[in-house]
C-alpha cells in the first residue's frame, strides 16, 4: 500500500514538473518571437537611418514602443504594427521618389 502512495506522489509530481517546463518552455518561446519582432524593427531603423537619413525625422513621430523588449506590456501585435509602419513609411517613400523622377 505505501509503495502505491509513494507512485502516486511521484506521479503527481512528475506531472508537475511537466506541466511547469512546457510553460517556461512556452515563455520562454514568447520571449524568442518578441526578440525576433524587436530585431526586425531595429534593423529596418537602422536601414533608414543609414541609406534615408531624410527619414528619420518620421521615426521621431512614430510611437515609441521599443524601450524594454522584455515589458509584457508591449504585445508582439503592437510589435508587428510597428514594423509594418515601417515598411510602409520605406514604400510611399520609393514611390514618391519614382514619381518625382519620373515627370523629369
């Protein structure tokens, strides 16, 4: 009888341990793709900075969201959002600038 109590504890508790290893597992992924988001953003920023330095003063205007990638109250959506204000700020950009070019 006592063997099957220490089974079942040592069951319970390996089910325990599981259960706390696939939620650090899990946050520890969340922290991954946010890392991923937040180096995506710092790259297309510093593409800006570096080959359209003419935008940057777009960047002053736009949200700041990136001052700890580790605060949990900054959503990967909002990290999303960010970098795909990004992309389009770089794309009205070239195409303004074929127009411009194009009447010449």
């Amino acid at each position: 009888m006592e063997n099957q109590v220490s089974n079942s504890l040592l069951n319970r508790f390996r089910e325990f341990v599981g259960s706390s290893l696939g939620f650090l597992s899990t946050k520890h992924r969340v922290y991954r793709i946010h890392q991923a988001e937040t180096n995506k953003i710092l790259a297309r920023i510093l593409e800006i900075k570096k080959n359209r330095p003419e935008l940057s003063k777009y960047l002053n205007e736009m949200p700041e969201i990136l001052t700890n990638s580790k605060d949990s109250s900054i959503k990967l959506a909002d990290l999303r959002k960010y970098h795909n204000q990004l992309l389009e700020l770089l794309e009205k950009y070239e195409l303004e600038s074929k127009k411009k070019y194009w009447f010449i």
